[in-house]
C-alpha cells in the first residue's frame, strides 16, 4: 500500500510543476493549495530535496522548484524515495536475505511477476502524465 507521505510527495510534484514557474514557490501556497499540513509537507520536501528530486532554498523568496522538467520524472523514482518498499512481498523487497524456500516455492514466480508489472507501471509513469 502507498503511504501518505508517497501520494502526498506526487501532489507536492504535481502542484509545483503545475505552476510552471522559473522562481521557487513557497510551502505555504503548496500547503494551502492542497490542503496538507505544512509541518508535514516540510519532511516529505527535505527528502524530495535531499534525493535532488526538488531544489530549496530557504529566506525571503525562497521555496522550492523541480530540479528537472516534469516529463524527465517517472513516478516510480518520487515513490522510492518515500516508501520503505513496494514489493509485494517482503522477499522481493531489496536487500531481503534470500528465502530458504525459494527454490521451493511455488509462489514466488506469481509474485516477482506481479512486482515486476507493479515497478515497470510506476517507471513508466512520467511526472507530466499526471499533470
């Protein structure tokens, strides 16, 4: 399941490259805009920032931009940077020590297909189609 913070950080997205603006747009017209906390818009842009998805800066005009043009951005990079995971299941999910069961299991071959399908959706998703 995507959490809050994944869907709300492709609004933050969206709504900052809807404004197609050269200059930095504030928080609060973002928080505003889509009704979410402003405290809680602040950790989900620090680590859009830190993984240079966005770009802050802090004072008098400042705000935030995208660091790319809305098209160069697929959903799948915004999602990975706010969920812990989205395997389907937890020995799909990166770094997982390998099943003991794996060669065994009759299971697995539905759920790396299924993960597959899932990773290949949101990467090929861009920023701009849901704009």
């Amino acid at each position: 399941m995507i959490s809050t913070k994944g869907r709300y950080a492709l609004r933050v997205m969206i709504d900052i490259a809807r404004q197609n603006s050269e200059g930095y747009i504030p928080l609060k017209d973002i928080a505003e805009r889509q009704g979410i906390s402003k405290k809680y818009l602040e950790i989900i842009t620090k680590e859009l920032v830190k993984s240079k998805l966005l770009i802050g800066m802090s004072g008098k005009g400042g705000g935030y931009k995208l660091s790319r043009k809305p098209e160069e951005y697929n959903v799948g990079e915004i999602l990975d940077v706010t969920e812990s995971s989205l395997a389907v299941v937890a020995c799909l999910e990166n770094g997982a020590e390998v099943c003991p069961r794996a060669a065994d299991c009759d299971t697995l071959p539905m759920w790396s297909e299924l993960n597959d399908l899932i990773q290949n959706y949101l990467h090929s998703k861009k920023l701009s189609d849901l704009m």
